[in-house]
C-alpha cells in the first residue's frame, strides 16, 4: 500500500572477524587509495608509475632522504603515541598542536637563558623537562575542566592551540627576537642542540623508547587499565572505584607531557630554534595516525612512515615533475579517507534482501 | 481475514547476531480492541512491536496492515500506515517545546505555525482531558507530563494503531487509571490499541484480548473473558509456577547493615528516597519488591557509594569489627574500610562490567586496586575467569572474548561470578534474573542461597513477585521511594505485596497526592 | 569618529569571510555533525573561486562582473560542497570517527587549495589575477555612490562589498529557516537525538548529508571572499590560514545561532584588526588571540551555566546506526 520497496540491504554489525580479514581489508583499502592518487597524477598529465617511483626514491633512496624521511616521522609517532591515552579513553584531545608548541616554548626558554650556564647534558634535560611540563600545563587547562564542568574538550583543546600559537608569534617579535625587527627567534646555541646518532638527532631514540613506553603503559599498567574502563564506561569505573576526573586529569597530563617532548626534540633537533609553526599541522596528523593505527603503537610506526615518505616524497616530486609539494597533502588524505573508509567494512556487513526472502551476506 | 484486523503480522523472525529475538511470530491487532501483548522480560514484546513501528526491519517474514502487505522500513512509513509506538524510553528532544515535539518530522507547510499546533494540542487534550502547555519545554517536564506528551504525540499524528510499551512502569496509580480511561474512550472510538507489559492485573483490567510471547515466540492467546491469571502466567513462563526454590532456615542472622532515615535527592531536585529505614542481616536473603523506578537503583547505589546522599544514615557491622559510617564514602574509601561489599547492577554492561574486555579483564575489575605496583597482574584474574567460566558453564570461546558479545545469561553468569567470588559480606543485587532463561536463574538462585548460608547479607532487588515469595526471608516493599512495609517471605502472599507496591499501606490512595 | 568609523568598517571586511565559515559550520554542527575540516573547504573555495572568475576573465576576455561574482559564488561552493561530500560519505554512511575525518579533510583541503592555488601560479606563469575593473565588482559597494556618501552612516551602512549583504541575507534566512520553518525544526531535533528524530519518521541520514554539504558550500564561499576581498583576488595561503579554525571558534562564541554570526563576524573581525587601529600598550599578536580567549571564555561560562539553549547539539560529533545495540 504504502510502501512497496523492499531494501536492497540493511547493515549489521559484525560478530567478529578474523584479525587477518581485518588488516587484509585494511590493505585493500591502501591499494585503493594508491589507484586513486595514481588517478590525480594521470588528470595531472603525469605518469603515475614514475610518479610513485620519484616518491619512494626521493624519500628513501638515498641515505640523506631516508634521514630526512625518518627526521619527519620522528614527531608524528610521538604525538600520535601522546594522544593513544587520551582516545583509548574517549576523550577527543585535538590540542596536541598547541601542547607541542607549548612544549617547545618550554624548552626555548631554557635554550635561550642557560646555554652558557649549564653544562649541555645536564641543559638539553632540563629543556625536555621544560618542555614536559609546559605541554602537561597546556593540556592540563581543558582537561581540568572537562573533569570539573564537562566543558567540551573537542573544542577547548582545539582553542587552546591557537592561543598557544599565537603566544609564540609574540614572542618572535617580542621578548625573545633576535635581530630587531628580523621577527625571529635567534638559533640554539650547540650546547642546546640534540646530538645526532647516525646523522638524526636523537628525538629517533626518544620516540621508540616511548612507543614500547606508551605499549607497556597501555597494555599492562594499572593507569592503562584505568584508561580502558574509563573509555568504555564512566559508570562502570565509578563502580569500581576509580575517580574519573582523576584518571582524565592525570592522562592528560601524561599526553601533554608527551606532546610537550615532542616540541621540544623538534625545536632542539630539528629546528635549533622557536617559531610559531613549530607543530607544523603535526598535531592533527597524529591524531589520524593514532586512530587509524587503532591505538596500537607499534602500527603507529609504520602508519607515520608512511605518511613521512608521502610527504618527503612529494617534495621531490616538486623538483623532478614540477608538481606543486602540495600534492602530498593531497595523497595523504586520500590514503587518510580509505583507511577511514575502510574500518567501516571491518565493523560491518551489508545483508542483501532477495525476493524470495533469504539472505546472502556479502562481506 | 477479519474484517476488523487492522495489521497482521506473519511469522516475523528478528535475530541481533547471534541471539534470536523473536521467531517465527504472528500475531494480527484488531480495530476496537485492546490486546495486551504479556511476556516475561526478554522475552521479544518490545523488539517485535519495535519492526511495526519502523525501529527495527524485520529479518523475515510479512506485516499486512488493511489486509495489503506493507513494508516498514523506517518509522516514517509506520505513521504512513497509522502505526503510532509509544516508546519505553520516551522519544522527546529535551531543549525542544512541547508543540515542537509534537509536529517533528510532519510534513505540511513549510512555515511552521507554531500557534496553530497549540490550538490543536489543546483540542486533543481537551478530548480526552489531558494537560499538556504547548511552551513547556521538555526538559522542564515530569515523567507523566512527558508520556502524556508522547500520547498526545501520537493521536496528533492520526494513528488509528497505538502501541504502548509498559506504558504504566512510571505511572502512579491516579496517573495509570486515568491512562487506562484514556485507552477504553479511544478504543470506542475504533482505534486500534496495544499495550506491552507483564503486570497480570493491567492485562485482566485493561485488555480484550491477550497474547503472549515466550523467550521470542508465540505463546498462544486467548480472550481476556475466557482466561485468567493463572493460565496466562502459565503461558509466559512455559509451565506451571512451581519455582520449587530450595530455602532454608537462616542460620544466626546476624545485623549488617542498618540503614536509617536515608533519603537521596537526584540532581533534578526529585526526591528519590524518601527516610528510608531498615536493617539487612547477615544469613539472610532480604529482597525489595516495588514497581519500577521506586528508588531501588538507588537505595543500592547510595549503599555501594555511588549516589550523593543528603541524609540518613548506613551503617555496616562486620562480625568482629566495631559498625562504619558508609554514608559520603565513595566506593573506593568504602573498600579501603574492608568493607566487602558486592554489586550486580542492573545495567550489567552499562555499569557491573566492561563490554569490550574479556572475562578476564572484568575480573579485574574486582583486583586491580589490590594489586601492588604500576602493573595489573592478570594471573589471578585469569585463573578466576577460568574457574567462573567452567563452574558456571559460561558459553564463550575464551576468557579474552569480549563479554559485550555473550548472551545475556553468560553476561549475568560473568557479573554474579565475579561478585560471589570477592567473597562479600554482604551481596546486592539488582534484577538479578532478568531476561535469563530458566535454567541460569536457578544457577544463580541457588549462588544466592548458598551466600546466604555462608552468613552473607544478600538484598534481591526483584520483581517477579513469585520468586521473591520462595527465594528470600524477608521481603521490603517500596513505593515512590518510601518504605510501604517489610513482610515475612514465608507467611504473606502476591495481593498483600502487590497492594503495598502500589500504595502506602495505611494511608489508602492519598499517599502520591 | 573616523577611527572608530574605519575601525567598524575594516572590522566588518574582515569578518566576511568568517561570517560564512561560521555560517557554513553553524548548519553543518545543527545536524550533529562536527566537521573540523572548515579550514580545508575554505581554503578549496578560496582557490576554485578565484579560478572560477580568474579563467571566466580569461576565456571570455572581459565578461560581466555580476556573473563573474556568481561564478566565483558557485565554484567556491561546489568546491565546499565536495569536500564536506565526502566527510559526510565517510562519517554519515561509513560511521568513521567525525574528529579524524574532520583532521582529514582539513589535511586534504588545504593541500587541495594549495596546490590549485600554485598550480595556476605555474601554468599561467607566475601571476594570478583579475583584472581591476572585475575586481571592483568583488570589493566595492553595489550600491550607488551618493547613498555611500551620507555622512557617518553612509560608509558604514552602505559602503561594503556584496559579499557584506549576501552574508547578512544569508544569516537571516538561515535563521528563519531553522527557527520557524518545519525542516529547520527537524534539522534541530536530528542533531540534538537522531534517535528521537528518526522515530518521528525523520529521514536522519537526508538532513544530515544535506545540511553537511550544504553548510560544507557556504563554509567555503567564505575562503572564496577572503581571497577575492581581503587578499585583493591573489593566491595567498598565508592569509588564509587559520580562518576556518577561527570560524569553528566562531560557531561556539556565536552559541549555533546565525543570527549572532552577523555581530560575532564583526567582533572577531575587530579583534583581527584592533592591533592596527587601537594603540593600546598590548602587543599586536596578543590581540590576534583574542578571539581564542573570548571563545573558550564563552565555553566554559555556557558549561558552567548549564543552560539548556546554550548547549551544544547534544548528538554532536556521534554518528548515528539505528540498529545500535
């Protein structure tokens, strides 16, 4: 009567499936991203074979562009490990931008003020520490009020960043410029800069130190417990016993602290110096990184590599096709959006409905 | 095909993975005529009324409404048909108005005339002398006014079929009479009614006719003329009521927690519990009948420290301890007294557990404060998981499988396990049976008993009258928060329990005035 | 008087472009979806828009003015509208996480923008831009010179570009539209519980994709008028940058209604300029996060005041799946 249409198909959630189904799926979803982007490059007029080769050689076939690709990758693993507590209990920090430039702004003061006072060991620790405490600081703010209040922290961290932001562009024309008038920061003093192991500052070593850090934290650690239940359901941790705002106050804490770090390997390692686009948009694509890692921090290694060769890559793509570097942003959310895309046919299946009323299930 | 059936359902099967909520149901809903659809919790009332009003597709099997076949794939098409679901859980959008909620998702003119819908709204109330101000906004609202917004809701939207989903849960008595007057004037006027409970005595007061579903099927039905209690309540639980509940004598039974003058007050200034007194002691079963929403969840939420107290008192006297003060602890400082106290919640998932860990890591739940340094030690947790999962036959593939994928009895198993297992003094529980078959409520009957005679204070929070009568001692009554009475399980019966959980005894219908 | 005159003036120039992305965003949070890509899709309707006029010049050697507006209007919109097509697809139908699909699209944008932006710069050889007499139909008044020259009011109520009243047209609407039309009420009711509206017999998944897109276009004219107006119908990321994130502020400060985007545009727009017009003893870039401060002010108040009205949608940035259990 009113109604004659029969569904084509309705969704259910999926029992369960294989991990192996699962990441073959994921895989899929990478392949596709790399057709589509090999699409871009065809509409561009460029071979996307020879397109995707001056990617990987110009970000891994050499020893310097492989640092360089490395020397990339290095914050957004750490970022991404930074936000892993933060997620895992639902709790949406997009502040890590902000909590690294903190960070930096930490550990620059401590550069700029002491680099002839202390001996360069005993400074550059006392710049991660700096720099720990000022991001922990930043990510503090939101947190402790998304504890006290239920104040939105989506949005708070994310206003946080720009304030932090906007601090250091004061401060490169103010109290801490070098040259008057040049609006920048002057550069580290040597005694401030991370050492370099095999030709990339050190940060490298600090990141996988925290990545099996964050693993061991998450997976076998009280506070890592905490974390999970916390994430599943407020009222079942209240029920047994745990203090919610605490546990957010403190994983915040932890996540700036380790935000914080980042900013300060980058400004000492990378940058030897303070400028405002310290994050760089780092922060953001870590939180693609971590999620689409699904909080597992040794995936995140890989998934940052791979975002690191796009983007090393592309800058090479500029000088050998004249391809505008922009173009890594471009690939990098197309592989963004599959893999997104992507959970989706993990979480889900599609029953199909036949006039005969049975089913088959499509995977 | 009659000539007055307003909506045949033909064996209708709705699986949610691997459970089977309804199978192979039909059941057809004539004009002029109230049908109650009777079952036990669980047993498929709301999911199947949920596929005609569009919630829920059906995996298979047909709906004709008028004698054509219809499709409902979305509630749009059921109000298309005159199908209108009042749900349990009131479907309102809280910072809209009263009017706004009413016209939601109508189609009409474009330009909303807001004023206009108020007029409308006052002539159905005026109709059937409800009140509902068209400006109020929802927030503001009691639970009556919102279901008398939900009822007007719907004849505003011309059904001709409504259903009802335990519409009297919520209701006083004053509120659920003049409902039930409301339902006789609309079923004169030809309108098709279905209200979905499992209160016998709605069903003999109210219906015409009766259907029943057990565990997802059909049960049978009958007309409301030509039956009575006893018949019914046999059809809703398969087999005679002789529960047959093994209960000894207590043993010594000694005070544990005394409870004085508790009165709890929500966070939107309702009085949630009203100067409660009473005392549970150890090595006996203690069990609280009430209609839901009387203040069970939380008369046990105040005990375990989860709910602000605004005063009273709850004392606890272990055996050979002097009496502690657990009224402004929170659960954690409760347990640093020593205080051995088990919960099994009613939202098993939602609060006793964590649905997307395993068994094991809702053991741990239990331990994981008591572990010593940084680390959770996930031995003993696992060993327990092991033990609950072999002793009380928990169907799952592993102790690491998420508990959230278990079959509600496995889940229930899980919780009461874990609980058992911390070996409480004195044991709450809540709904402890709901939706388990009959087999795991016996399991867990019996886990009840044997705490009891190992001294353990435990409180069964229930509500199949029958069960309350053999498995506790005692039995306190609740009503709108207050404590209508405590009776002895042995001597009294289901009309004396049953009139003090509708009012104050001694104080006759004026009780809620 | 004429410092304050100017001050109002220049404030509202340069609230325009905010006024639409708060705009865009406001209709886009309405449905329950929080799309933290506005930075993308404004810096994808900044770019196409200028393509839009710039090769509409070029190929038409001239052209009319009014249609070059419309076209910059149409191809910055279908730019938004394509990104925030997507975000939809993957969040709407494919339930992805909003936040990181949001972080993705804002990662895609820009590059998008970007690299539109240069590569036009490339193929056409360094340099970019319409011609003046075009120009003069993006940044000057359409109104006619005498009205303009009315002491006091007459700049200030008459002086601004076209953009100024489309927006202000366009926030009205908006705010008839969602307050007192039947498909603004079910928007409302869709984000606030999707359930609710769904059992209404809402189509959830329609308003939501709808107003996603939509809001998704109007987001993105504003990178459009930013380009064509402040930045004087060149390329400039630059400038451009941070003023979706602004407008994502702006949405909060502005508590999801239109109406308060007209004043709030203006205010934020002063607070993007004051360090040039107000000489108080505060350095310039403390001014510039201003706006920052006064919208996370306003966070923590309405939080603090819990007042219903004030809130958030409350579905926001949840996906929806009927059969949830």
């Amino acid at each position: 009567m009113h109604n004659q249409r029969a569904p084509l198909f309705h969704l259910a959630k999926r029992t369960s499936l294989s991990p192996a189904r699962a990441w073959t799926i994921r895989l899929a979803s990478f392949v596709v991203a790399i057709l589509i982007g090999g699409l871009i490059f065809l509409l561009l007029g460029d071979d996307p074979v020879s397109a995707y080769g001056a990617i990987i050689t110009g970000s891994l076939g050499k020893k310097v562009a492989i640092r360089q690709t490395v020397k990339i990758a290095v914050p957004l693993l750490g970022t991404a490990l930074a936000i892993a507590p933060c997620f895992k209990m639902r709790f949406w920090n997009i502040g890590a931008e902000g909590q690294i430039t903190a960070g930096a702004i930490g550990a620059t003061f401590f550069a700029l003020n002491y680099y002839d006072k202390l001996p360069s060991p005993v400074l550059l620790i006392v710049m991660g520490l700096a720099g720990a405490v000022c991001g922990a600081f930043w990510a503090f703010i939101p947190a402790f009020f998304k504890a006290r209040w239920g104040t939105n922290e989506t949005l708070f961290t994310l206003m946080m960043n720009y304030i932090v932001i906007g601090l250091v562009k004061w401060l490169q024309g103010g109290p801490w410029e070098g040259k008057p008038g040049s609006q920048i920061i002057p550069n580290f003093a040597s005694s401030a800069v991370l050492p370099k192991v095999f030709g990339i500052h050190c940060g490298w070593i600090i990141v996988l130190i925290l990545t099996i850090f964050i693993y061991v934290y998450m997976r076998y650690s009280k506070h890592g417990y905490e974390i999970a239940v916390v994430g599943e359901s407020e009222n079942t941790a209240r029920y047994a016993g745990m203090s919610v705002a605490r546990i957010t106050i403190r994983t915040m804490l932890l996540s700036g602290a380790i935000s914080g770090l980042v900013g300060y390997m980058v400004a000492s390692g990378a940058n030897m110096t303070l400028y405002y686009s310290v994050a760089d948009g780092v922060g953001f694509t870590a939180i693609t990184v971590a999620w689409l890692a699904q909080l597992n921090p040794f995936a995140m290694i890989a998934i940052s590599f791979l975002l690191a060769i796009l983007d090393k890559g592309a800058s090479t793509l500029q000088t050998v096709m004249n391809v505008p570097a922009s173009i890594s942003d471009i690939i990098t959310g197309i592989f963004l959006f599959c893999m997104l895309a992507s959970e989706f046919f993990i979480n889900y299946r599609l029953v199909f409905r036949h006039d005969s009323g049975k089913e088959a299930v499509s995977e | 095909m009659q000539e007055n059936c307003a909506v045949e359902m033909r064996n209708i099967t709705k699986n949610f993975g691997p459970v089977a909520a309804n199978s192979n149901v039909s059941l057809s809903i004539r004009r002029g005529e109230i049908l109650s659809l009777l079952g036990e919790n669980g047993s498929g009332k709301t999911t199947l009324m949920n596929m005609l009003a569009g919630i829920y597709y059906p995996d298979s099997g047909q709906i004709f409404v008028n004698g054509e076949e219809v499709r409902i794939t979305s509630p749009k098409d059921a109000f298309d048909c005159g199908i209108g679901m009042i749900h349990q859980h009131f479907k309102l959008v809280s910072v809209l108005s009263a009017a706004e909620n009413v016209v939601l998702g109508l189609d009409g003119p474009a330009v909303l005339d807001i004023k206009e819908v108020g007029r409308r709204i006052k002539e159905i109330c005026e109709r059937y002398s409800f009140s509902v101000s068209p400006e109020k906004k929802v927030y503001d609202m009691s639970v009556s006014e919102k279901q008398t917004l939900e009822i007007v809701k719907v004849l505003y939207r011309g059904a001709d079929i409504l259903i009802l989903d335990e519409p009297t849960a919520v209701l006083t008595p004053q509120e659920t009479e003049k409902l039930f007057d409301v339902l006789r004037a609309m079923k004169a006027d030809g309108k098709a009614i279905v209200i979905i409970t499992h209160k016998l005595h709605e069903v003999m007061e109210l219906a015409d006719r009766v259907a029943v579903l057990r565990r997802g099927e059909f049960a049978g039905e009958m007309m409301v003329r030509d039956t009575n209690p006893q018949e019914m309540t046999n059809m809703m639980v398969g087999r005679p009521i002789s529960l047959n509940i093994e209960r000894p004598d207590p043993v010594d039974p000694a005070e544990r927690l005394v409870i004085k003058g508790l009165t709890v007050v929500d966070s939107e200034g309702i009085t949630k519990l009203d100067n409660v007194t009473f005392t549970a002691m150890g090595g006996e079963i203690l069990g609280i009948a009430g209609i839901a929403g009387s203040g069970q969840k939380e008369l046990l939420e105040a005990v375990a420290g989860l709910q602000p107290v605004k005063s009273g008192s709850i004392l606890y006297t272990p055996e050979d301890a002097p009496p502690s003060e657990l009224v402004g602890k929170t659960p954690k400082q409760i347990s640093n007294l020593g205080v051995s106290l088990a919960f099994v919640p009613e939202d098993r998932l939602g609060m006793g557990l964590v649905g997307g860990m395993g068994m094991t890591g809702n053991m741990l739940l239990r331990s994981w404060r008591r572990d010593k340094g940084v680390f959770i030690h996930a031995k003993e947790p696992s060993e327990l998981a092991q033990r609950i999962k072999e002793e009380l036959e928990v169907m799952t593939p592993s102790v690491r499988y998420p508990v959230r994928r278990l079959s509600g009895g496995n889940v229930q198993k899980v919780l009461v396990g874990r609980e058992i297992a911390s070996s409480p003094s004195v044991l709450m529980t809540a709904y402890a049976v709901r939706g388990l078959d009959i087999n795991t409520s016996y399991t867990i009957y019996n886990l009840l008993t044997s705490q009891k005679m190992k001294g353990v204070a435990v409180i069964f929070v229930g509500e199949d009258l029958d069960v309350l009568l053999e498995l506790c001692d005692r039995i306190l009554v609740l009503y709108d928060g207050k404590v209508s009475g405590i009776v002895d399980a042995r001597t009294a019966d289901k009309e004396q329990i049953g009139l003090m959980m509708t009012r104050l005894s001694g104080k006759g219908g004026n009780a809620d005035a | 008087m004429m410092g304050v005159i100017n001050l109002v003036f220049n404030a509202i120039l340069n609230g325009t472009p905010l006024m639409f992305g708060t705009m865009g965003e406001s209709l886009t949070e309405k449905s329950g979806n929080l799309n933290l890509g506005v930075e993308g899709m404004m810096y994808m309707g900044g770019a196409f828009g200028l393509a839009g006029a710039f090769y509409y010049e070029k190929l038409t050697g001239g052209g009319s003015g009014i249609l070059a507006v419309l076209i910059a209007i149409a191809c910055s919109f279908l730019a938004g509208a394509i990104g925030a097509l997507i975000y939809s697809f993957i969040t709407i139908t494919l339930r992805a996480n909003q936040n990181v699909t949001g972080l993705a699209l804002a990662i895609f944008g820009t590059g998008i923008g970007q690299f539109v932006g240069e590569y036009m710069r490339n193929v056409e050889g360094g340099y970019v831009a319409v011609s003046n007499e075009l120009k003069n139909f993006f940044q000057a008044s359409p109104f006619p010179r005498f009205l303009q020259d009315i002491p006091v009011v007459g700049k200030l109520i008459f002086g601004h570009n076209v953009f100024v009243y489309l927006g202000v047209i366009l926030a009205v609407l908006m705010a008839f539209y969602i307050n007192r039309t039947r498909y603004g009420l079910n928007l409302r009711a869709t984000g606030e519980s999707p359930a609710t509206a769904d059992a209404a017999g809402i189509n959830v998944i329609k308003y939501k994709y709808l107003a996603t897109v939509i809001g998704g276009g109007i987001s993105a004219i504003g990178g459009m008028v930013y380009i064509m107006t402040i930045a004087g119908c060149v390329w400039n990321h630059e400038g451009l940058s941070g003023e979706g994130w602004l407008a994502v502020a702006l949405v909060i400060f502005c508590l999801w209604r239109p109406l308060n985007t007209i004043w709030g545009s203006a205010l934020f727009g002063a607070l993007i300029i004051m360090y040039l017009r107000v000489h108080l003893p505060i350095p310039s870039e403390i001014y510039k996060i201003l706006p920052y401060v006064v919208t996370v002010a306003v966070l923590v108040f309405t939080s603090l005041r819990k007042k219903k009205e004030n809130q958030p949608p409350e579905s926001l940035g949840l996906s929806y799946f009927r059969e949830d259990r």
